[in-house]
C-alpha cells in the first residue's frame, strides 16, 4: 500500500543541539555581512553546528549551495533566497529530503513554494511598508515638483519587487511626484554610483533619489557630488537599511530619510527553529519590526545602528 505523505512539514525532533545550514547569497555589502555575522555568533553561543556557504551572488549556486547541505544531512536549513523564482527550487528539494527550511530576510515566489507546506515561516520585514514609509515621508517633505531617480535593488529579489511596489503606490496619487527613471544597482554601492552617473545625464532635473539600500544611495552621492550637486540639499536622498555609515549621513545631511531593516537574524532565527522542533504552531510569517531616521533621530539611532 502506499503509505500517504503526511502533508505537513518535516517533523524535527527536540535535541540539546542542531547541525543547521545557512545558505548566504553574498557577501557584498555590510548587510550581508551583519547578517552572517549575527547568525554565526548566535550559532557558536548556542553550541550548534553551522554549515555556512555564501553564494557569491550566485542564483543558481545558492541552489547547489542548499543541495549540498541536504546531502550532509543538515537538521534544518535557513535560507536568504537571493531571487524569488530560481530559490523555490532548493526549498522543494528540502521539503522532498524532510528538511525543514526557514526562509530568513527574501521570499520565494508564493506561487512556487509557499509557508506551512514547502518551508516553516519567513523571518524577515515588510519590504513593501519600507517602500511605503519611504513615499510617505516623500510626499510630507518635498517641496515643488519632485522629480525622482529609483535605483532599485537585485533584479527578481523580493526586497527589490517589494520596495518598487510599496513606494510606487504611496506616491501615484501624489501628481507633484514624477518618476524620471527606475534602474537596478544590484543593491552595490559602486553600480549604483555607475547607474546615478548615467541617470544624471539624461535627467540633470532629478532632485530626489530613492535608493532600495544605503549602499546605492552612498554610491549614488559620490555621483552626485561629482556633478557639483549637493545631496540632501538640492537633491533629496532616502533609502533603506539603516546601517552605521548611512545613519552618520541623515546626521550630516547629506541623506535626508532612511528606514532600517534590521540584519540581525540570528537569535529570533534559532529561537524559531527551537519552538518548530518542540512542536508550537509557527506563524507563516514572522516581520521583524523596523525603526526609521531622519534629521531628527539620526544622532541619538548612532547608538543602536547596525
Ligand atoms: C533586505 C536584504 C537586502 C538589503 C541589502 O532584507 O535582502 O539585501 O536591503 C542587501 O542591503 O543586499
């Protein structure tokens, strides 16, 4: 007879210990590397195992990356799904081993793969109330017509589709805010500056950048100041992240809004995974709550930025 597969998730049993993986996308920018940062310091103070592999940008790698963790017969397998398509891959293949797969910071398409049936939950923010808080403030603090440059984040990654999509329909409605151009920096902070260079020739009007990460809007500053502009004065610049070195600059003014998504997976990773093994319901998905800085708060959020 064939014996039905339980249609649930992957049972995992309660243990002192665990072997999980944590399948990196990159380590190209200080998000990044807070992230494995905390997840690796979390894993040593809990004494559990931690096989780390960093998908060098790599869609297609982070999938062999996740395969090779279910060959070493991981307990659980904690991904950062570089893009939302490609990634459903390696959370089927999980589910098919009776992996359980905790999706930390991206999503995977929802039609692919979805919560409580192919992975446990997805830790993370709300990247589309980022966009939104981002249009919001936009739509309180220009002045005149604004004319805006979108550098946008990895092409099909979830933070990027998500951030276009909440900023876009914050602002719609607001007809003294124009879109100029939207274009990917791939959430780097030198392509962001080859990208604003580029965007600044064909649009010398801009005077507001919104950048999906801090790393574009630093890149996307250097091109400004290049071109004798003034960011944060006669160009507005807003992004998303929080970082230390984005926070210094909302206090010198150079960045004018910026709200944070906290890299800090860590100890809410595995505290999740502890309650999924001692059998409590997770929830599909578990949204970090994100503060956000401006002239006001930036000096006093020093303390506590990443
Ligand atoms: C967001 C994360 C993004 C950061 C970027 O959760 O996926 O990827 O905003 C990083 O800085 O590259």
């Amino acid at each position: 007879t064939v014996v039905a597969v339980a249609q649930g998730l992957p049972k995992l049993g309660v243990k002192k210990t665990y072997k999980v993986g944590f399948a990196q996308t990159e380590s190209n920018n200080p998000w990044r590397i807070a992230q494995t940062k905390s997840m690796q310091e979390e894993a040593k103070r809990l004494g559990w195992q931690l096989v780390y592999t960093d998908a060098g940008g790599s869609a297609a790698k982070q999938v062999a990356d996740v395969n090779s963790m279910i060959a070493q017969k991981v307990d659980a397998i904690f991904l950062a799904p570089r893009e939302e398509k490609p990634l459903a891959a390696a959370v089927k293949n999980a589910r098919a081993a009776g992996i359980p797969v905790i999706l930390l910071d991206r999503n995977v398409d929802q039609s692919l793969a979805k919560a409580g049936t192919d992975y446990v939950t997805f830790i993370g923010s709300d990247f589309i109330q980022e966009g939104q808080r981002v249009g919001t403030w936009l739509k309180a603090n220009h002045k005149g017509q604004a004319r805006v440059i979108q550098l946008l984040g990895t092409t099909g990654s979830s933070p990027a589709n998500d951030r276009r999509k909440g900023f876009e329909d914050a602002v719609k409605s607001d007809t003294s805010i124009k879109i100029l151009a939207s274009q990917d920096g791939d959430f780097a902070r030198d392509k962001g500056r080859q990208v604003m260079q580029t965007l600044l020739q064909a649009h010398p009007d801009v005077n507001v950048v919104y950048a999906h990460n801090d790393e574009m809007a630093i890149g996307a500053i250097a091109a400004l100041e290049a071109a004798g502009k003034k960011p944060g004065k006669d160009v507005l610049v807003m992004s998303i992240d929080g970082g230390k070195e984005a926070v210094q600059l909302v206090a010198n003014g150079k960045i004018n809004y910026v709200v944070e998504c906290n890299p800090r997976f860590g100890p809410k990773a595995y505290a999740t995974l502890k309650d999924y093994a001692a059998g409590k319901k997770i929830p599909a998905k578990i949204i970090n709550p994100d503060r956000d800085y401006d002239a006001k708060t930036a000096k006093a959020g020093l303390a506590t930025a990443y």
